[in-house]
C-alpha cells in the first residue's frame, strides 16, 4: 500500500511540474530529501537525476510560456561563488582526476539549488517549497522518534539514502528541520495547523536525541536557546525557565544521550576513543590547510592527501570531522572565505529582516527569517563536527533564503498587505487620500462604511 501511494505521488509530482514551474521544484526538493524509493523499500533506481531533469524542463518550458522569470539575489551570487571556487581548487589540484570528478558532482548539487533560487517568484511558491523542506525530513524524524521511543534505544542506522543515510548526516538535517515545524506552528492560523506543527517540532527534535549524535544534540541546544531568547517573547521569563526547570528535565532525557554527551571532555585530555580521533583527524587536515593555503588540494581530494599528515589508525573515514577545516584544506582559504562570507552575509540580512520586521509589527516576514536564519546557525554550528561540506539541504536552504530576502526587498512582504489583511476581518484600516492637484499626499485611518 504504502509502495502504491509514493509512486502516485512520483507520477502526480511529474504532471504538476509539467504545468507549472513550483511543481517542478517541489518534485526535486521531495524526490532529494525524502528519497521515495527507501521509504518504499522498492528496487527503484536513483530518482534524484530524473527529478533533476524535471526541474530543468519545467523551469525552462515555464520561461518559453511566460509563466517564470530568472531574478538573481544574494543566495544565487554564492551559491555561484563555491562553484567557481571549486572550479579554482580543481584547476591547481595535484590531482585532477579526482577532482574533476567532485567538481562534476558539486555541479550536479548546486544547479538544482541555483535555478530554484533565482526561480521563487511569490509567496505562496516561498511557502510551499519550505513546508516540502519540512514534511520530507520530518516524515524520517518523527518515524524515527517513535521508534526510538517505543525500543526504548538510540536509532544508529537510517534507512534514508543519499547524504543522510549516515547517522550525523541524516541528524544535521533533521536538526535543521525542527525550525521550519516550530515557526509554521507559529505562522498557522487554526489551532488544529498548530497543534499539527508544534507536535511535529517535538518529535523532530526527539529524532535528534534518540539519533546519539553529539554535535547535533549540542547544535539543537543551542538552537532552542536562541529561539527562546529572542525578541518578541519573554526573555527573562524563558530563561528563568530554563535555568530552574532545565535540570528538572535532564531525568526525562535517555540514559545513552546523556552517557554519549559526557564523553566530551571540555577543556582537558579527550579519554574517548572517538572524540580523542577526531581531534588528531581536525590537526590533520589543519596541516593540510596550511600547506596549500590558497586554492586547497582539490575539492574532494583530502582522502588522496591525509595519509602525509596522519598514520594509519585501522579502518574507517580520515576526514578532519569539521566543514570549516575541511573546505579549509580542499579549497583553500579561498573557499573557506566564500563559505564563511556566504553564511554571515545571508544570516545578518535575515537578522535585519527580522528586527525590521518586528519594529512594524509585521510577523510572517519575522517568522520566516526566524526559521531560514536557524537552520543556517544550526548547520554552522552541528557542522563544526561533521563533513558535509556540500550538503544538498544546506544549499537548498540558502536558496530559499536568497529568495525570501528577495521577495522581503521587492516588496511581497510588506506590512501594507496585512494592513489590508485586517481590512477584510475588522472593518479597519488605513484610508489613504491622494490630492492629485498639488501633488501632496495624505494618510489617515478611518472606519469602513
């Protein structure tokens, strides 16, 4: 049954992107991130390059029609920006082969993410394409959660393929989820919408503790202490709760995520075996980093390179487990500042966006900056311990970031129209009166006959 129904879905997404262009970037964005063919434990083959060739399609027909029009931002400029940054690494790489082909799959990731960007045109297309986003990672993390819960046990191999079929790949997106669900519980009108995504927000979350990652557990801390301290709530109330009920709470948390979070030894010698490798991996690929400062040894090449900085310690990845040091020591410092140019730049505009936002008291524009900004913080700081460096969902979020601050500039958001909003439901607003004569123009409120 459950094979049946996805397959539809398959079939339905294709006709909607054959009708119009958001169709064709929900259709990409589910096909990548909920990966169908896993959830239905099909013989399927890959439909991430079918999706790709959808999108392509349906972008390129909805031009020929009139239907879509290209507008570059800020997220396509960077998003263009790592691309030519590898396309540098590449260049001067000592091996090219290798390289050649990561610059190929870099390509295959950031297109689909550089045509959505440009491609987001409304609203409503900005809203849908987040809530695919949310739906298709929280599908896995709520199933996840559950089963964590009814095992009574952490969740260490995900059945989802591609980039988060690893444990921390597949809990760095969950995490990077859970503001999407929390922010639409707050955006929803119905109580019945909200109850829905403030549910979902909890299970995520869980999925993030029963996945037994340490970073990504520290990264969802970290996350709901900037939520609930930012402005527009109770600060001072929110963090008296936290201070004298967060311990109440640590009872309430499973005994292997406590245990796997107190192997991390701050400020002292590391006595875990893991925690001990990955710091010796980290000084690796800082000497690498440092030994080709400019363009990096080639994006995808370190796992040529670490045997010269590091010996042997029996099998397994040698990866500096940071995305700072390692595209740091692939593309050179060169990258590394476009990454980190990329990150502060969209961040502080959706923080801009927000504060504006606030200030006219005008709250979807504030909500949506709240989550795109979240998720952006949540992935640099989970990813301070992982790899995934060209992480799919990360660039989809820039995308969609890129294009929100877009619209919020254009326009789209502007406080006006919920001005007009509350025309429709009170019977009050702005009445504007225009003097054509001499030019001067006047605004007043009034009452609606």
């Amino acid at each position: 049954m459950r094979s049946k129904f996805v397959l539809l879905l398959v079939l339905g997404g294709i006709a909607w992107a054959l009708r119009a262009p958001i169709g064709g970037m929900v259709f990409y964005a589910w096909i990548t991130l909920f990966r169908p063919q896993d959830f239905t434990y099909l013989p399927l083959p890959n439909l991430v390059p079918v999706a790709v060739a959808v999108l392509v399609f349906s972008l390129l027909s909805g031009l020929a029609r009139g239907k879509l029009k290209f507008c570059w931002n800020i997220g396509a400029f960077y998003l263009c920006s790592i691309l030519f940054a590898c396309f540098l690494s590449f260049c001067f790489s000592s091996t090219q082969a290798a390289a050649w082909e990561k610059l190929v799959q870099v390509f295959k990731i950031l297109l689909p993410s550089i045509l959505i960007c440009i491609s987001i045109s409304s609203k409503k297309d900005l809203k849908t394409i987040i809530m695919t986003y949310a739906i298709s990672i929280g599908i896995w993390g709520i199933q996840a959660a559950v089963h964590g819960l009814l095992r009574g046990g952490a969740v260490e191999n995900m059945s989802i393929g591609g980039q988060m079929s690893e444990r921390n790949g597949f809990a760095l997106g969950v995490m990077m989820t859970w503001p999407m669900w929390y922010y639409f519980g707050l955006l929803a009108e119905k109580k019945l919408h909200k109850y829905f995504f403030f549910g979902g927000s909890f299970f995520v979350g869980l999925c993030v503790i029963v996945s037994n990652s340490r970073g990504v557990m520290l990264a969802l801390g970290l996350l709901m202490t900037l939520n609930f301290m930012r402005k527009n709530t109770k600060r001072w109330r929110n963090l008296a709760l936290v201070v004298f009920l967060g311990p109440a709470l640590i009872p309430l948390i499973p005994d292997y995520a406590i245990e796997r979070l107190q192997t991390i030894e701050v400020g002292a010698e590391q006595t875990d075996g893991s925690a001990q490798s990955r710091l010796i991996l980290m000084k690796a690929g800082i000497d690498g980093a440092l030994d080709h400062p400019v363009f990096g040894v080639g994006a995808g090449c370190w796992g040529l390179h670490y045997h010269n900085y590091v010996e042997a310690m029996g099998d397994g990845a040698y990866e500096p487990h940071s995305i700072w040091i390692k595209i740091a020591a692939e593309t050179g410092f060169i990258g590394l500042g476009l990454y980190l140019f990329m990150f502060g730049r969209v961040i502080m505009t959706l923080r801009k966006i927000q504060r504006l936002s606030l200030r006219e008291n005008n709250m979807p524009p504030y909500h949506y900056a709240g989550m795109l900004q979240l998720s952006l913080i949540g992935y640099c700081a989970a990813g301070t311990f992982s790899n995934q460096i060209f992480f799919e969902y990360m660039f989809l979020i820039i995308a969609t970031s890129g294009a929100f601050i877009r619209l919020w500039k254009s326009g789209d958001f502007a406080a006006v129209q919920q001005e007009n909003k509350a025309v429709r439901e009170t019977g009050t607003a702005p009445v504007f009166c225009q003097y054509l004569n001499d030019g001067l123009r006047c605004s007043c409120r009034g009452r609606i006959a």
